[in-house]
C-alpha cells in the first residue's frame, strides 16, 4: 500500500467553488459600478478606482490573514473567496489593459501613458498602504491584550 499524496488546494472541489462564487460577486460589483460611472474625459477612471480600491484590500486582507497564522482552514478559505475570489474578479487587468490601448487607439498617448503609469504606482502604493494598515491594526490589538 503506498500512501496518497494530498491534492493541491486547487484541485478540491470545495476551493474551487469558494473562487467561482467569489469571483461572481467580485464580477458583478466591477460590472455594476463601470456601467454606473461614466468616463471623465474619455479617461475611464471607474477602472483606476475599482484597480487602487481593490490593490488596497487585498494587501490588508493577505496581511491581516498572515498576521493570523498559517494558511490552513478557515484563514484559507477567507483568502481563496474574499482575496483569490471577490477581489480577484473585483480588479481587472483586461479592462485596464482595454482602456489604455483605447486612449492609444484615440490619439490620445500621453493620457494613455499616464493612466497606465498612474494605475501601476498608485495600486502598488495602495497595496502597501492596506498591508500597513492591516499590521497597524494588528499592533494597536496586541497592545489592548
């Protein structure tokens, strides 16, 4: 008799489910607010805020989560629905990628320069921003115990 090896976390039905059903929520929320807000100078700045929004809670989320402990059980499931899931279908790298080559393809490169440059550093700033927070947060919940 030889022992199983144990499936990887994206192989279980259960984990798969949790990124189908977070990915739907995520999805739809993206859906909802780019189809609700409109561009600013043919600038689609709904897409900027749903990335930087997105980069922020992911980054405390990850945090908050590794603060925690291992990445077992109920800590993994909160990061595969919420992180991998909401946030993963939340953010948009197409749309982003759409939008940029959209300001390129109507003569307009320097917004579509900016708006990539602006989308990559200010998500990359907001990712450590919640990142810090989430420690922060930590910290000022340590200091109560």
């Amino acid at each position: 008799m030889s022992a199983r090896t144990p499936l990887p976390v994206h192989l279980h039905w259960r984990s798969v489910l949790l990124v189908f059903v977070g990915g739907a929520i995520g999805t739809t929320v993206r859906y909802l607010l780019s189809a609700a807000v409109p561009t600013v100078g043919g600038v689609p700045l709904i897409t900027l805020v749903i990335n930087v929004t997105g980069a922020f809670v992911l980054g405390w989320l990850l945090e908050a989560l590794a603060l925690r402990g291992p990445d077992a059980g109920r800590r993994r499931d909160l990061r595969l629905f919420a992180g991998t899931g909401i946030l993963g279908g939340y953010t948009t790298y197409s749309s982003f990628a759409v939008d940029t080559d959209g300001l390129f393809v109507a003569n307009a490169p320097v917004s579509g320069i900016g708006y990539a440059a602006a989308t990559i550093v200010i998500g990359a700033l907001a990712s450590v921003a919640g990142i810090a927070a989430a420690a922060a947060i930590a910290r000022r919940g340590g200091a109560r115990r």
